[in-house]
C-alpha cells in the first residue's frame, strides 16, 4: 500500500497547546517544507508534549486516502 511522507516543524508554546486541553481548540494547522498546508488532531501531538511545549521535525504518514498512519518526531 502507497504511502504520502510530509515533513514540518513545530513550536508551539505549551500555554498555547494547553487550549486543545480545554477543548477551545481540537486541531493544529501546520505548513509542511513543501508549502502545503495541513489539519491535524491535536490529540495526535500530546505524546510530543513537554513543559516547554511541542517543539522540533516531525513525520507525517497518511496512506492513499489521506488517513493518518503514523507521526513521529525526528531529529
């Protein structure tokens, strides 16, 4: 099965990400390096999440219908 592989960084603030907590916000646009503009769950960054925020590269795999796969964080 074919997979789409989309780079992007992020630094977000972890009083801005404490929002998704709360519920006033669910999802996080991100620009990835090829300029394309996506929509993820912000449920799926909590694992990345420190004292400092969600910060550094990340993976983004989605399979031929565009559904999430797998995110991963990279250095």
């Amino acid at each position: 099965m074919n997979s789409t592989v989309y780079l992007f960084s992020l630094d977000i603030s972890y009083q801005v990400f404490s929002q998704h907590y709360s519920g006033a916000a669910s999802t996080v646009v991100v620009k990835t390096d090829n300029g394309l503009t996506l929509q993820l769950p912000a449920s799926r960054l909590r694992p990345y999440l420190s004292q400092l925020g969600v910060k550094g590269r990340f993976r983004l795999t989605v399979d031929v219908n565009n559904r999430f796969k797998s995110l991963e964080q990279i250095v």
